[in-house]
C-alpha cells in the first residue's frame, strides 16, 4: 500500500516537472538570472515614460501607454524586495499576459536585462526548495541548472497576490 502510494507521489512529480519544460526568456535582476515561459510573453521594450499612480504598493511604478493601451507596469526588483536601482539603457520592460479575476491581463514588469530565450528540459529542472512557512515561494516554478548556473523559473501568475492583480486590473 505504502509502495502504490508513493509510486504515485513520483509520477505526479514527473508529470509536474514534465510540464514544465520548454522555452524561457531569462533575464537579470541583481545579478541574479530569471525564466518566465515564453508563451507568457507578449513583447519586450525599452524603458519609457512611466505615468505613476497615486495610493498604489511601492512596487507599481504605474501605467504606460502602448500603442494605445493602458498597461500597468510593476518593478519586479522591488516586488520581490530587492533594493531599488536606477534604469539604464539595458533595463527593459517585459510585457506579460497574466491570469486577472476578469480573464487575462497585460502587465509590464522591469528587470535589469533581458538575456536569451532558453529551451529547458524537464531533466534540467529541479523542484522550488520549500523553506519553511514563512517565506512564500509558491511563484516559483522550478529551479532550472544549465551550463553551471542556476535559473529560477517563475510562475509569473502567482508572482503577484490575487488583491494586487485586482488593484492592477482596476489601475490600467
């Protein structure tokens, strides 16, 4: 029973990671490298003029207007509790489709550079570490070990908390 039980457990985490495979874009954000599922991905720009919202977290740095569109535009560095830095001309925002309580949503997100699209295989990935209760690591999808490095693939539909996709989709 306890062997059934356990074979289950190992093929729900294969089909997991399995899934998981495919291609990211990378980026940076202090030094550090980043993969968001290219499928997430709507478009890469430059940095532009950002028209800030007032009443909102830290980390919306507010609203730009793409070709006619208003998307909110969040600083994932500050988001993620890392101290700010000022824009160059290699930080750019990425445009990702995010799930919203209203369907899907467009929301830019800063980094520090945008790196390569990667193709990553499901041997190449590792489950997040779970550290505990308190810190919450559920946006991360998994931790993907290429070429000597490790990359932390985001979840980028969990990276933000259901009432801050709610603010963002009341803010654009």
């Amino acid at each position: 029973m306890k062997l059934e039980k356990l074979a289950k457990k190992t093929d729900a985490l294969i089909q997991s990671i399995a899934e998981k495979e495919g291609k990211y874009l990378t980026f940076t954000l202090a030094e550090e490298e980043y993969g968001i599922g290219i499928l997430k991905i709507k478009e890469i720009i430059g940095m532009m003029p950002i028209t800030s919202v007032p009443q909102t977290p830290e980390f919306v740095k507010g609203v730009i207007n793409l070709r006619g569109k208003v998307i909110p535009v969040i600083d994932l560095r500050l988001r993620f509790g890392m101290e700010s830095i000022d824009y160059t001309d290699r930080t750019c925002i990425i445009v990702v489709e995010i799930e919203g309580e209203a369907g899907e949503i467009m929301i830019g997100i800063v980094v520090d550079t945008v790196s390569e699209v990667l193709n990553i295989k499901a041997e190449e990935i590792e489950e997040s570490p779970r550290f505990g209760t308190k810190l919450d690591t559920d946006y991360i999808l998994g931790l993907a070990k290429t070429e000597g490095s490790v990359k932390i693939l985001l979840d980028i539909d969990r990276v933000l908390k259901s009432e801050e996709v709610i603010l963002l989709e009341q803010t654009a």
